[in-house]
C-alpha cells in the first residue's frame, strides 16, 4: 500500500474498532456531515463513530444514532491528552486547520486521514485528493470516507434530532410571544455572518407580514446572541408585531425549526438545520456558492442571482461599492420561491394522508 492511499482502510478496521472525526466550526458544517455519518454506520454499524466539535455546537449530534460519542474540545492540551489515552484506530481531520492537524498528531492513531495540500500535511498518513468547491459540501465531506473505503452509493439527507425538553421550552417561549402550540408558524432568520450575505431587514419585514396576511402562518423571527444589532433594530421597526425569540440555545433552535412550516433565511447555520429537520427552507443567497451550500436533500428554493464574481470570500464586496449580488434579491422572488415551496409541502401532505 502506497503511503498516501488506502482503498481498505475502513474494511480492515475489526469489529468494535473507534474512529475519531474531527469537525471543528461551524454550525453549518457540523450539520453537513451527518451525512457521511448516517452513510458510513448503516455500511458498518460495528464501528464506533466518535465526534469532535466545540461545546456550542454538541447539540447538533445529540440523539443522532450513528455517533457512538460526542466529544467536546476544551484546552489543547487536555483534549490531547485525554483523546491520546482512547486509543483510536484512525482519525479523521474533517477540519483540516493548524490546531486540528496539531491534534491530530498528538492523538497518535495508527492511520490519520486529511485533504492533500493542507497545513502540516506530514501529520497524516493518509492524504486523499481534495474534490474542490465546485460540489455540494456533503459530497465534499463524504470523500474522506469514500477514499477509505466506503461503497460509494446513494448519500443519506442531513439529520438532526430534536430533545424533548427542548421542544417543551420552546413551545412556552412560543406561546408567551403570542404564537399557540397548535398555530402554524414560519421561521425568518436574517442574519448571516458578513454583510454579503445579509438580505434587507426591511424585506424580512415586509415577507413576514405577506405571510401572515395570505398565508395565515405567524412569523416567529429567529436572531443568534451574537446579532443584536438586528432584533434591536427589528423591535424598533416592529415594536411587538412578530415574535421575536432572541434568546435562544442551539438545543431550542433545533426543535423551533423542527415545528415549523417553513423556514426562510440566508445563507447560514439555520437554512441547514431546517434541511436536517426536513423542513422546507428557502435560502436566499448573496456572495456564497449555492452549489457548494444549498441545503441538502429536503424540499427547499434557493433564491440567488447571478454575477460574475460569485462566489467570494464575503469579508467585502470585490467587485462593487456595494453587495449587488444580495441587494439585487427582490421581494417577489422570494414570495414566488414561498408560494412554491408552501404550495409543494401541501400537496406532499395531502398524498400523505390518503
């Protein structure tokens, strides 16, 4: 075997044997390899899948069947030391950055898989072919596993599992913001982590309240901790017109957008959870690709327009004084994108019931 493939790997592992996955940030990305996950437990139930992530984003793995552990970082060294005393039989670097590559090394496994061309590649000894960015990001994540071994076939969707206790807070948190446990709500998410991807918070505005007057559906506004500046500024344009849940951990996420009807946001962490809660989602796009990020395997419009410099980092617009690829998204394609998508759910419901 050459020191850079390994066709067997995963077939030669023994019954029993634990491999490490290493997923640090982000949310998104944590979301996106459930797949590979699901895929590589139904093929050898008998491995024990373990899974590193930030504390933060542990929630996304709880309940999932195909991870036999979840595993938080802490301190470099004490998560080194304590994951060198597991004895895994092969880790692999799903992150692929300094600190995860330093880990890693430290880990000691007897086989360590990663992307060719990444940073300290002499830690691995397992390198596989690095696909681009020009596939979804689950059919980039899955490849590691597919170089190892893997049968290749048809891929599993995304997954998450709301808790029940988490479904009950939210529910109380609904039903105090005006929203009764059995009313069919949507979910707005405005924010995005750069400002390229950010579509307006008037149009946010202005989507809620066509969904309330033709739909019947009660927006309930979803904004992170880390985005004040837009439920400060919601509140001030709406005072309490919508409900805005602002306060929310991962786990409460997880199961308000499990219950919803639909799930309309940017390009983010939430537009992911929605597809692994197989909710209907549309997703506006701005400077991401929509090839690499669109949500995965569940009824969902991407709602995106093109320019010739998309994709780009998003720190800045490259091209224009201004994000024309996010402003240029108009208000009535998103609602045709809604019109559709609620349309489509409906008719799935009724074939359903018969």
């Amino acid at each position: 075997m050459k020191p850079r493939e390994s066709p067997s790997l995963l077939k030669d592992l023994p019954r029993g044997a634990e491999v490490l996955i290493i997923r640090l940030r982000s949310l998104g990305d944590v979301v996106l390899l459930t797949p590979a996950l699901s895929a590589l437990n139904s093929w050898r139930p008998d491995l024990r899948l373990c899974v590193l992530v930030e504390p933060a984003l542990a929630p996304v793995l709880e309940g999932n069947p195909a991870v036999a552990e979840i595993l938080e970082m802490q301190g470099f060294l004490s998560t080194a030391a304590k994951l060198h005393r597991r004895h895994f039989s092969a880790v692999y670097n799903q992150h692929a950055g300094p600190t995860s590559a330093l880990l890693t090394a430290a880990i000691g496994a007897p086989k360590r898989i990663c992307w060719t061309r990444r940073q300290f590649s002499f830690v691995y000894n397992v390198l596989v072919p690095d696909p681009g960015n020009k596939i979804h990001t689950v059919e980039h994540r899955i490849e590691q596993f597919y170089a190892t071994g893997l049968p290749r076939g048809p891929i599993p969707p995304a997954q998450v599992y709301p808790q029940q206790d988490a479904c009950a807070a939210v529910a109380k948190k609904l039903a105090e913001n005006g929203v009764p446990q059995d009313a069919k709500y949507a979910v707005i998410h405005p924010g995005a982590k750069y400002f390229t991807k950010r579509w307006s918070l008037d149009n946010f505005i202005a989507l809620a309240q066509w969904l309330k007057r033709k739909h019947a559906i009660a927006p309930v506004f979803s904004v992170g901790a880390m985005e004040k500046q837009i439920a400060d500024e919601l509140c001030q344009k709406c005072g309490r017109q919508f409900a805005l849940l602002d306060s929310l951990d991962l786990r409460e996420l997880i199961a308000l957008i499990s219950g919803a009807r639909i799930v309309i946001g940017n390009d983010s962490g939430p537009a992911h959870l929605a597809a692994a809660a197989a909710c209907p989602v549309v997703a506006i796009f701005g400077s991401s690709s929509s090839v690499h990020w669109a949500p995965w395997r569940t009824a969902h419009r991407v709602v995106q327009n093109d320019f010739p410099c998309n994709p780009c980092a998003g720190d800045r617009c490259y091209a224009f004084a201004e994000p024309r690829c996010i402003m240029s998204v108009t208000l009535e394609q998103v609602k045709t994108a809604c019109d559709l998508l609620l349309a489509e759910s409906a008719h799935t419901e009724r074939l359903q019931s018969l």
